[in-house]
C-alpha cells in the first residue's frame, strides 16, 4: 500500500463557492435567528444548549438530594469542563489563535468555578469558625 501525501482537494468539482452567512454580512446571532445557518450548525448549536439545560437539571436534583450541596458543585465542574472545550476547539483544531469571544468564554468559565468553589467552602465548612477565637478553637 502506498500512503501518498495529502493534498487539499475539493468535493465541489465545478469550484463553486458556498455563500455562507457571513458572506451576506449577518452576524452569527442574526444568522441563527433568522435562519440562515446550515442544517448541521442548527443540530450543534441545539445540542449544546440542550446540554446546558441538561447540566443546570443535574445540579437542581443533585443538590436536593445531597448532602451540603456537592451535586451543584459537581455541575459546574461539568459546566466548566464544556465551557473550556468549546473556547479552546477553535485553537486545538484549526491551530489558529484565540478570538476576543473564546478569551472571554475561558474567563467566564473560570470565574464560575473559583465562585462556586468559594462559595461551597461557606456551605460545606461551618463558617462559624472564622469568627471564633483561637483560644475556643484550642479548648480541650
């Protein structure tokens, strides 16, 4: 078997150029609200807003039935988790660097966590302790 290099070919043999909505000067909120997105942006885009849906659902029934909330916890992790994949798909995939959007979206993504996580110290841990003083903490 000979491996033979690769070389970018075209599927469209006429050369035809795809007018995209970019091309019609939408930009992508104008584009998906007035539909003109392809069929497979439509089923990823829906996909991710269903699996954010699905995650903030997770975390509610978790955090019911868990003890000091550590269900919500581990929702946002999971949220943090797919925050940085799709900020980060653009740069791994195509190698390219970061957009202005993707920056913020890691930015977001890490101020959840660290609220989160600070938040659940308050909850987990007595917060009573901080205002106790190091004699009561140390009395036998």
């Amino acid at each position: 078997m000979h491996l033979m290099p690769y070389r970018e070919t075209r599927i469209d043999k006429k050369k035809k150029l795809l007018v995209t909505w970019s091309d019609e000067g939408y930009c992508f909120m104008q584009a998906f609200f007035r539909g003109k997105l392809r069929s497979n942006d439509y089923t990823m885009l829906w996909s991710v807003i269903l699996l954010v849906i699905l995650i903030i659902v997770y975390g509610a029934l978790s955090a019911a039935y868990t003890v000091d909330s550590i269900g919500i916890v581990f929702a946002f992790v999971v949220l943090h988790v797919v925050l940085l994949a799709v900020s980060m798909l653009g740069p791994i995939v195509a190698n390219r660097s970061n957009d202005t959007w993707e920056r913020i979206l890691q930015i977001v993504s890490f101020v959840i966590i660290y609220l989160v996580g600070i938040v659940y110290l308050f909850i987990a841990f007595d917060a009573t302790l901080l205002s106790k003083n190091n004699d009561d903490l140390n009395a036998k």
